[in-house]
C-alpha cells in the first residue's frame, strides 16, 4: 500500500537567513567593483602598450632573442594558457584527471593556481630578457595612475606637510584637487540622477546632455536677466528655471511616448540636437553678451551658488545640493506611492495596468522629473562654477552620466558612489595627462570598460567566477507561452 | 539493466530554503515516472538541477552508469536530457523552425541558417511521434498546447532521450491533454524515458508506470499507479485527508452585481473576440463559464476587468456603468480579478512578495499614509495572508520570483480574496496548485459566494467547473451558446456543448444525483 511507504516528514529548516545589512551592501558593490577594477586592469595595459619607451623596448629584447629565447617564450604563452584554463575551471579539469571524487575545495584550486601562474609567466619573461620591458611597462602604468590619484585626491604628503604648517593658503592648495573633484562630480551626480530615474521607469533617456543644456540656458537667463534679488531668492528662482527648463526637454519625448508609443531613445536623441542648436543661437542671438565670442552674460551675484571656501578652491553649496537631491529621489522612488508606480510600470508594465495605475501619466512624470534633474546638472555648472554660459559648454556630463546610472544600478545611493568616482576620474585624468603625457582618452576608454563591463555582468561573472546571488532564473520569463 | 538515469542524495539550498534534501530516485529505460508534490516542494528545482540551471549543493547525478557534472543546460542536452519548463521559453516572433534551431542552429556552406533542413527534420520528428506542427508558423499565433509540442521537438531535435516535463498539462485543454499523452506514449514506445510533474492525480493514475511523491524538499514515498488511489495519492502529498469534493449548500441569488448587454470585443488581431454576449451574475452565486481555451473568456474577462475596451454594449457593475471605465475604477467598486496569466499580470516578479500584496491597494491606508508608504504595515498583512493561504516563502521580503509556480498563484489568490469582494473575476484560479491548495481555494471562493459576492469563474478544467458553479455559460467561438443549471449539467453534454453541438437538439441530461449539504 502507498501509506506504506509514507514516511515521517521532517520540516526543513526554514528560518529566513536574513542577511547582515553589510552582506547585502557587499553583494551590491562587488560587481561594479570589479568592473572598475577589471576595467583599470585593461586600461593599464593599454598604457603600457601605448608608451613609447615600452614599444621600443619590446622591439629591442624580440629581435635579439635567440632559438632558446622562442622556445621559452612558447612555453611561457602555454603556461599561461594552461594557468589560466586551469585556474577558470579547476574542478572540470580535477574531475577529468579523476584525481579528487569531491571537488568542493575547487575554488581555491582556482585563487592559487592563477596566482602561481602569474607569477610564473612574470618569472619566465624575466628569464627571457623581458625584465626591462616589464620594468618600464610598470613604471609607466604607476606613474599614470599615481598622477590620476594625486590629481584627483591630492598628495598625502603635502596635505600633512599644509595642516602642521597650518598655513591657510598651503591648506588650499593641498586640498585643491579633492575640491575639484568634487566639484566635477555634481553635475554627475544631477545627471546619473536623470537616467537613473528614467530606468526605474523602463525608460532610456539618452537625452540628458540635451536636456542639460535647455537647464544651463534657462538658468542663466533667469541669472543675468533679473536683477536685484535677493540671493535666498534668486539662487532658487534660477535653479527652479533650470529644472523647469529640463523637464520641459523631458516632457516631449514622454508626452510621444506616453500618447503614441514613439520609442524614447529617438525622440530624446532628436531632442539633444535641438537643444544643441538652439543654445547655438541664442548665444550666438539673443543671449549674447557684446563681444566677440558667443557666450552669455555673466549671472548677477545674487544667482551664483556660494562657495565654500576662499580662492582658488571652488566647491560650492551645489554638491550639497546634489546629495539633498539624491536623498529626495531616493524617498521619492522607495518609500512614496508615486514611486511604487514609477518603478511597478518599469519592472512590470502589465502588472501596473492591472493594478490600476495610470501608464501613460506615469511615463510622462518619469520624463518630466529625469528632465528637471539633468537640468539641474545644467544650472548647477552655470550657477556653480562658470556664471556664464558658453557656446563650448557642452561637457559630456549627460551622456557620461548613462554609464554611471549603470554602474550605480539606478540606485541614488549608487548613483551618488558612481558620481564622485567619475568626477574623481574626471579632474585627476587632467593632471594625468600634464604630468604622465597620458591622453585624458584613456579615461574615457576606462569609463567604456565600465560601461561594457556593468552592461554584461556575466562576463565579470565569469573572469571572477562569482555565482549568481540567489542563482535564479537568469530572465524572468513571462509566463504560459503567451 | 542499469536505470537509465540515477540521481542518489540530491540537496539543493536556497537562502532560508532547503530545497531538496536528500533527493533519491530512478528512471528506468522506457519509464513515464511521475513526480507529485505540493506546491515548493521542490519538484522544479530537482528538475532544474538535472537541467544544470541550478548546480546541487550535494549528491550526483548517474546517466546510463556513468557519473556526470552537469554545469549547464549544454551539458545537460550532451547528455541526452531535455526539459520543458513550466513556463514556456520560446521567442513568440520567431518561427516554429527558428525557435527549435535557436541554440543549436543547422547551417549550410557553415554560415547560413539551413530553415529548409530544419523544417524537413521537423516534419520527420512530428510524423514519427505523432506531434503536428506547421515548421512555418509564427509561436506567437499557437496555441498553448501547440506551444508545447514545440518546446518538445526542440527536445527531439538536439536527440534528448531523457525527458523531463514540467507541469505539462496545466494549460492544456482536456482534448490537448489526450493528444500529450498519445504523445508521450509514443515518445516511450520508442525509446525515451521520461519524467513529468502534475498535480492531477487522475493523470498520474492513467498514464504513469511509475510515482514519486516528494514533500518539503523529501521523497516521502514512490509507488505504482496499480497500487495507489487518488485519495490515497493526495494524503501522501499533502500530509492529510483531503477532501476532493466541494462542500456546499445551494445558492441563494440576490441582486445583480454583473450585467453584460450584447458585448462585442476585439482580439489583439482585431478578430471578434466575444460577440454579442449577454450575461447576469447575481450576488451569492457562481456562474462558470466552461469553453476551450481560446473562445473568448480571455477577451471577456479583460473587458469586464477594465484591461480592454469593448467595442459595442455595455458593462454595469452593481448598477453603474463601467463600459470602457479604468481598471481602478472598477476595482474600487469591489471587483476582485485573479487574471489567467500570473507572470504577466498579476505579480512584479521581482518585488518582494509583501509588494506583491499591496500591489491593487498600496495607494490606500493601511498601506499608504497620504503619499508615505507604509512598509511596516504592508509587511504585517503580507505575513498574515502569507500564513493563512499557506504561502511557502522564506520570508515576506523573498522576490515572488523565487517562489515556486504554485505559491506564486497563491500570492495572487491572497491578495484579490482578502479584499471585500463584491464582484470575483476569477481566471484559472487554482491553476498549478497543489490538492490542497484547490481545496482550501476553492472553501475560500464558495465562502466569499455565501458572504455575498457575485462570482464569475472561469477555468478550463471542467471538474472545477462542474464543483464550484451554480450556473454554467458555455462559450464558443465568442458567443455563449447556452447557460445551463449546474445540477443538470454532465461532464459529457458541456463536452458537447464546448466542441460547438447546438444546444436546441443535444438531448440535455437527466437530472444528477447530487449531495446537499444544508448549512
Ligand atoms: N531561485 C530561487 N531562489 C530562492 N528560492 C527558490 C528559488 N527557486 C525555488 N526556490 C524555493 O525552493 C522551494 C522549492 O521550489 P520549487 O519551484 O522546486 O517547487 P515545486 O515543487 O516545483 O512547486 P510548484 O508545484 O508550486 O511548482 C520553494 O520553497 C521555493 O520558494
Ligand atoms: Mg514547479
């Protein structure tokens, strides 16, 4: 009989593990992590390819290897193949030799053998009479770097040496480059804000830099064109065009989207250029300030943000600004109705229409409010550092600024980390370029890496063989085949 | 001879989950073995991870006495098993030739896709096993049970002779039902092996050689279909008596909560859709409409539910008209919609579950204070309905997307049943679950009928039809062809009724025999 069979059931153990808020930031982290960390890696050896020196020593030691020198220069190539594939999937590799039944220690087979393989490939190469090249492959990749982070975060040495001495001016100087980034990193932060919120609502809004441009134009206007304010009244007025101005930018592509389903990465793309050539001709027309060059007038006084410190350190109230802001978005998107629906309509579109929510309305205020944000990123750089707008304003910010919402996962906590990363890139890839004679590109190619690298987690996923947190379903597959 | 496959201790953890603990079990050369279980119990996930979509944190896998690692689904094809998922994985705007090469594509010169090769292997494999399918056509114009027969001649066409099928049946029209089944005897008649999950019992009885019941991650019990009953099937399942009759008194109509008028709506193909139908659901009583799939109660329920706009006539709900209103408008006049479609309408995959519970009412207090969400309150309700409908989830904050297919309808139901219902739109509503699960779904839908609520039920399982309404409608091709008293109805004339038999000359039945249970 069945009843034969049944045995006694046992519950499982079913206390929900509830993670340590530091597990969960972890997991969060690791992929953009090591996205940054594999993209640095690559750009290191573009550097490394691409001096001068390195190339010509390279061409050097090749010609003049002898038979012996090819032979180990094949076994080194094989080393590092088998290394690697070793290294990748030891288990496999294990489990065909028949060499251990379980292969449950597989992994650090794996963190071993890659860093015994580096090391005998470095070992090897040295042996050859590549140890020079290495050497000014080294040197080239840190004098690089270390420009990158002297130049963006300043150089500890002198900040110790300014406080003791606790000459102000020494001080400046010492924090100069943080402030700067800082600095740079606002608009970053207004921007990725943008195309953040545009994601959560299932929309790719490329038109951010467009957008930015419309913020910086309105905001300068309200700047210089009224006069006689106070600045309580005045810094809002000019940031509240700015927004407007954006979210004006923002509403057509989401009114088209809304209404008749015209696909917003267009209609944002098409927007960009209007707002190019339209800020072209109101410089160059209206706005124009007497003179040669098209550029506007300077804001009064009373529009321009504070700054915080006394020259040449320019940091301003912006970045606080910024941060307010993101602490908004992130209520905005978590913990208030309207975000419930912003996000459901963007993880579920026929869920929310089930639910009752009002699609369309919901694409239009997702627009609205990505627009208002990157304008803001617009105001912030007319009100906060330039007071004036040129005609050559135009920054990258906005389009950057789709990397970062990536790279920060849409999250405004996220979006903040991402935003001082890239700011920081930004003012220390200058000094990069003065000091190491490294093209600022290079900084560009890194933010790329990031971008290919957050866009395809699985092929970090892969280098670093990281399971998936959970292990789900890879998609969420929508259901019974309709 | 050696099983043709063996899986020997299997154990699969999720966080907070034990998925499979231990798992044991056999499938011998030829064998239709089933697996039964409640909802996550962990059927899918075993089947998974003989698929290598999910890697066991223990125990091993032996195909035909060879111990085998399988780290993904390639692996799993090399080694001849195939799965079909319990959600379909097909690309609806390819066709069927393109979907069962997309993976393991025929080409000719080696670059171009060899279609016409493809289609000529299709056409073998569906003359040899019996499964009719046009290579040419789109998915996206199949029907569910058509769908189906793709996905196995995907399985067929990469040589897979261990099948597994998950949850085959639970879309599939009684008739599509006995075509499956011709075809996965045919499949073991000619070689294969194969596994399939259900939790229709009479299935399991009729075509199985042999069962295996698992419960909370553990085999607890394998026999045959000549040594086992239903109910016995069913105790062993769910740990308890299970009674597989719905108790309940006859139905005392009130006023009219539904009232359709000569409703004419369009599919997605602007074909008609419903014609001219013209219904009445009173309150405290349920009113079935039985039909194949795919006569128009997809169509019908949207328009009712406010997710599709009708083309003529008109819907009054408790006296207002809602013809082409919100589905927020209607919702707030009491109506209650469990929708056909789970993943696609019902849940956000991958918000918590207790997300997942405010979902229609997350704008109104308790939920919501002003335009504040109110987390905490939210979660104290998830937690309450996630015990009283028996949810299995780790906890409130899990993704619905990690619940097995049946707690993820159970979410649903609990969410639409704990409103105050004037108006039940329910849409396959025990789809997937377990017997257990049925029964208390099904006490909960008669319970909101005597508390009051008119129900419009529909399912394409006659039983549950034929247990829970008051009244019948069936449907054909759009119309209702008649409307018929639940007492008088059999199994065989709705049959007759459903193929499109013109009610004026089927011969209505003798009145049924029927338990009364006076309350
Ligand atoms: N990706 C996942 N992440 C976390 N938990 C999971 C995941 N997949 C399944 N589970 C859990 O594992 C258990 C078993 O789920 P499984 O899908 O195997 O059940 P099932 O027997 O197929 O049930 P059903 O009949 O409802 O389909 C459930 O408690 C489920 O919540
Ligand atoms: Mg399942």
């Amino acid at each position: 009989m069945a009843e034969s069979v049944l045995r006694e059931v046992i519950p499982p153990v079913t206390e929900a593990r509830h993670r340590s808020l530091w597990q969960r930031a972890w997991e969060a982290i690791q992929l953009p992590a090591l996205a940054l960390l594999t993209a640095f890696l690559v750009g290191g050896f573009i550097i490394a390819l691409s001096d001068f020196k390195v190339l010509e020593a390279l061409a050097d030691t090749t010609s003049r290897l002898n038979a012996i020198g090819y032979i180990l220069l094949v076994m080194t190539v094989a080393v590092l193949v088998g290394g690697t594939a070793f290294s990748r999937r030891p288990e496999i590799i294990l489990s065909r030799l028949r060499f251990v039944g379980n292969v449950g220690q597989a992994r650090w087979f794996g963190v071993v053998s890659a860093v015994l393989t580096i090391g005998a490939v470095i070992g090897l190469l040295v042996v050859i009479g590549f140890g020079p090249v290495l050497w000014l492959a080294w040197n080239a990749v840190t004098s690089a770097y270390g420009a990158l982070l002297e130049g963006s975060l300043g150089n500890p040495l002198q900040i110790v040496a300014a406080l003791s001495s606790g000459d102000a001016r020494a001080i400046g100087l010492a924090f100069y480059p943080i402030s700067e980034s800082l600095v740079a990193s606002t608009p970053y932060i207004f921007a990725g804000l943008a195309v953040a919120l545009g994601f959560r609502c299932g929309l790719f809004n490329i038109g951010a830099e467009g957008q930015l441009f419309i913020g910086a134009l309105t905001s300068v206007f309200v700047g210089y064109a009224i006069t006689g304010l106070p600045a309580v009244v005045h810094i809002p007025l000019a940031l509240g065009a700015g927004a407007l101005g954006g979210a004006i930018w923002g509403l057509v592509p989401g009114l088209l989207k809304a209404r008749v389903g015209a696909h917003e990465v267009i209609n944002t793309i098409m927007m960009n250029y209007i707002a190019f050539r339209l800020s072209e001709w109101l410089l160059n027309g209206p706005m124009k300030r007497p003179g040669a060059v098209p550029v506007s007038p300077f804001i009064a006084e009373s529009a321009q943000l504070p700054r915080l410190f006394p020259d040449p350190i320019r940091f301003h109230l912006g970045f606080f600004i910024a941060l307010g802001v993101a602490a908004f978005i992130w209520w905005f998107l978590f913990k208030s109705r309207w975000g419930f629906e912003i996000r459901t309509v963007g993880a579920n579109p026929n869920a929310a229409r089930y639910a009752g929510m009002n699609i369309a309305f919901n694409i239009i205020l997702a627009m609205c409010m990505s627009g208002a944000l990157a304008g803001l990123a617009g105001a912030n750089e007319v009100l906060g550092v330039n007071y004036n707008l040129a005609n050559a304003f135009s920054s990258g910010y906005g389009f950057d600024s789709i990397a970062l919402a990536l790279l920060g996962r849409s999250h405004p906590l996220g979006v903040v980390l991402a935003g001082l990363l890239f700011g920081t890139l930004r003012s220390g890839g200058t000094r990069m370029q003065n000091v190491a004679q490294i093209p600022i590109d290079i900084i560009i190619v890194i933010q790329a890496l990031v971008i290919a690298f957050m866009a395809a987690p699985a092929i970090i996923r892969a280098i670093y063989r990281i399971v998936k947190p959970g292990e789900g379903e890879v998609v969420f597959t929508r259901g019974w085949g309709r | 001879m050696a099983p043709v496959l063996e899986l020997r201790n299997i154990t699969k953890r999720f966080p907070g989950v034990l998925a499979n603990d231990r798992i044991s079990l056999t499938l011998e050369q030829n064998e239709i073995h089933a697996l039964l279980g409640e909802n996550g119990a962990g059927k899918s996930t075993l089947m998974n991870i003989l698929y290598g979509l999910y890697q066991p944190d223990e125990g091993e896998i032996i195909v035909r006495g060879r111990p085998i690692k399988i780290h993904s689904p390639s692996d799993a094809i090399r080694a001849g098993i195939g799965m079909v998922h319990q959600h379909f994985m097909l690309v609806p705007v390819l066709t069927v030739a393109e979907n069962v090469m997309l993976g393991d594509e025929m080409l000719t010169a080696g670059v171009f896709l060899d279609r016409r090769g493809a289609a000529q292997r299709i056409r073998d494999l569906s003359k040899q096993y019996g499964l009719e399918v046009d290579p040419d056509a789109y998915v996206k114009d199949l029907p569910v049970g058509v769908q189906q027969r793709v996905e196995i001649i995907k399985l067929l066409f990469r040589n897979a002779d261990i099948l597994i099928l998950d949850e085959p049946t639970a879309v599939l029209t009684p008739q599509e039902v006995n075509d499956l089944f011709k075809v996965i005897r045919s499949l073991v008649d000619q070689g294969k092996s194969l596994i399939f999950i259900t939790h229709k019992l009479k299935e399991v009885l009729a075509t199985a050689d042999r069962i295996t019941v698992l419960r909370a991650g553990r085999v607890v019990g394998s026999t045959t279909p000549a040594q086992t009953t239903e109910a016995s099937l069913a105790a062993m399942m769910v740990g308890r008596e299970v009674s597989l009759e719905v108790e309940k008194a006859r139905a005392k109509p009130g006023e009219v909560v539904l009232s359709l008028e000569h409703l004419e709506v369009l599919d997605d193909r602007l074909n008609v859709a419903v014609d001219d139908v013209t219904l009445e659901v009173r309150a405290g009583e349920i009113l079935g409409v039985a039909g194949v799939q795919g006569n128009g109660q997809t169509e019908l329920v949207e328009v009712i539910t406010g997710l599709r706009r009708p083309v003529s006539g008109s819907i009054h709900i408790l006296g207002h008209d809602v013809t082409g209103a919100s589905p927020r408008r209607i919702t707030e006049l009491g109506v209650a919609h469990v929708p056909e479609d789970r993943q696609r309408d019902g849940l956000v995959l991958s918000y918590p579950v207790a997300d997942n519970i405010a979902l229609q009412e997350y704008y109104k207090p308790p939920f919501a204070k002003g335009v504040v969400i109110d987390e905490q309150a939210i979660q104290k309700e998830a937690a309450r309905l996630v015990q009283q409908f028996d949810v299995r989830t780790p906890s409130v904050q899990t993704p619905a997307a990690a619940l097995s297919g049946g707690n993820q309808q159970k979410v649903i139901v609990a969410r639409e049943l704990s409103r105050p219902v004037k108006l039940l739109v329910a849409s396959q509503p025990t789809r997937g679950l377990d017997v257990g699960s049925i029964e208390y779904i099904h006490q909960q839908i008669v319970r909101k009928r005597d508390e009051g609520a008119a129900v419009l039920l529909i399912s394409s399982e006659l039983d549950e039809i034929l247990a829970l309404s008051d009244r019948i409608a069936v449907m054909y091709r759009g119309r209702v062809v008649a409307v018929v008293d639940a007492e008088t109805a059999t199994k065989e004339y709705l049959g007759l009724l459903m193929a499109g038999a013109d009610p004026a000359t089927t011969p209505a039945p003798e009145r049924r025999q029927r338990v009364e249970v006076v309350t």
